[in-house]
C-alpha cells in the first residue's frame, strides 16, 4: 500500500517580496538617480567656471597693452558721449535751457569722466586677473610711455601727477557747473554729472597709483607688505588705504620711489577728501 502524498508545496521563488523591502529599495534608486543628477549638473558647473575662466584670462592677457584699453575706453567715451548729449538736447530742447545747463561744459565733463572710469575700471579688470609677472611687467611698460615725450604722446597718458591733477581740476569743475547753474529742473542733470565726477576722481587716482606701486614693487622691495602674496589687489589695498588715511599704516615704503608715490598720493588724497568732496557736498545740500 502506497504512503500518502505529503501536503507540503516547495517555495515559489515568484511570490510577492515584502512591500516595505520595495519601497527601500525604490527610495535607494531614487536617491542614486538624484545623487547622479546632481553630480552631473556639478561637473557641468565646474566645466562651464573653467571655460569662463580661461576666457577671462585669455581677455586680460590681451587687454594687458594700454594702447587697447586706451582704445576701447575712448570707443566707449564717444559712444555714451553721444547718447547724453542726445539726450540732453532732447530733455531741453530750448536754447535758454541749454545755456543754464552750460550744455558745452556738461559734455566735456561727461566725457571725459566716462573715459577716465572706462579706462579705471578696464584696468582694474584687467589686472585683478594677471598674475603677478605680467602686472609687473605691463605697470613697468605704463611707466615707461610716461618717461618719454613721444611715447607719452603716441599712447595718450601724461605723468602720474598730470594726470591725478587733471582728474581732481574735473571734479572742480563739475562743482562749478553745478554751482553756477541756474535754478531750475536740469540741475538734476548737474548735480548727477558732479556726484559721478567725484567717485570717477576717487576711483581713478587709486587705480592708477596702484598701478604706480606695482611698477616700483617689480622685484618686491619696495614696500614691506604684510601678505607674501604680492599681486594687483594688494597694491589696490595700499593705494585706497594711503589715499583714505593719508599714511601707508603697515605698508611701509623701502625706497625712494616708493616713499614719493606715497607721499603724491597722501597729498592728493588730502586735496580730493578735505577740498573737493567738502566742497561738492556743501554745494549740493545748497543747491537741495
């Protein structure tokens, strides 16, 4: 006689799994996908900051010739020239208005401080992003043009005192067009023009100082700085410190030269904050 068929079935490999083990494991794909994605869209970040940034290097290695940024400074001064006076002979088309407005002084004062800060600020650019041999070598050959007549002719740009001195005799007289000018709407249009004229003689003077003192730190000693790191920004930092307070403070100037440039800066400082912004700011709570 046969034995009964035991009752016990084998294990279907193909039964349903625990529903909370799933969910782990949709909740791991899930936060694998995403770590992917985000690793993705980071590679992609650094390789689009890379490629700008060799942009930007690539730029400022051509922009390191004075006579290209001297140019693009004077394009763009013709340019925004233009455009304000258009809009200035739009704004006051009588020629009552025009004369108050000194419509001829205006312009000069427009352009030349759109040039000054075009130039300022394109060197700036420029040479926040060299490294410290090209600044030292493009500052040295700025140098030099000066030092010569026909150099300084053929580029455009006069000594460093010439020029500091022109910048502060703009500020003047922005304040005397302002000071001058008749009651009336368009002094708004003067008094913006005096306010920008200002902030382009600060900001200039100091880039170019900077630059100044990174022509005379070429073999890094001429001044006793407390970084090791010795590149634009750090010269940048000197020129706004003596040319707010008057005095290098830690910055300590080794050489003759140095001591000079300090010593220029420390008085033009002194003019543009006790003479020409005392001045601009008492004639624009007048003329409020």
């Amino acid at each position: 006689m046969s034995a009964p068929a035991e009752d016990s079935a084998p294990d279907d490999p193909r039964a349903p799994d625990d529903p909370r083990a799933e969910a782990r494991a949709r909740a791991r794909e899930s936060a694998a996908a995403s770590a992917r994605r985000r690793r993705e869209r980071l590679r992609r970040a650094r390789e689009r900051r890379a490629r700008r940034v060799e942009r930007e290097a690539d730029l400022a290695l051509r922009l390191r010739s004075e006579s290209r940024r001297n140019t693009i400074a004077l394009n763009v001064t013709v340019v925004l020239s233009l455009a304000a006076t258009f809009a200035l002979s739009s704004l006051f088309p009588s020629e009552r208005e025009r004369a108050a407005i000194s419509l001829p002084g205006a312009f000069a004062v427009i352009a030349i401080t759109v040039y000054a800060a075009s130039f300022a600020l394109l060197t700036h650019w420029t040479f926040h992003r060299l490294p410290r041999r090209d600044v030292v070598i493009a500052a040295r050959l700025a140098r030099a043009r000066r030092t010569s007549p026909w150099l300084r002719w053929v580029a455009g740009r006069g000594s460093v005192s010439s020029e500091a001195l022109g910048l502060v005799l703009l500020a003047v007289l922005a304040i005397l067009l302002l000071l001058l000018s008749e009651p009336g709407p368009y002094r708004v249009v003067l008094l913006v023009t005096t306010i920008a004229a200002i902030l382009c003689t600060w900001y200039s003077t100091a880039v170019t100082l900077a630059v100044e003192y990174a022509a005379a730190d070429g073999h890094g000693d001429a001044f006793e700085l407390r970084t090791p790191r010795r590149g634009f920004d750090e010269y940048l930092y000197v020129s706004m410190i003596v040319q707010v307070s008057g005095s290098a403070n830690e910055n300590v100037p080794l050489t003759s030269g140095a001591r000079r440039l300090v010593r220029l800066q420390a008085l033009l400082g002194h003019v543009m904050t006790s003479v020409v912004v005392a001045l601009g700011i008492s004639v624009v709570i007048t003329v409020l």
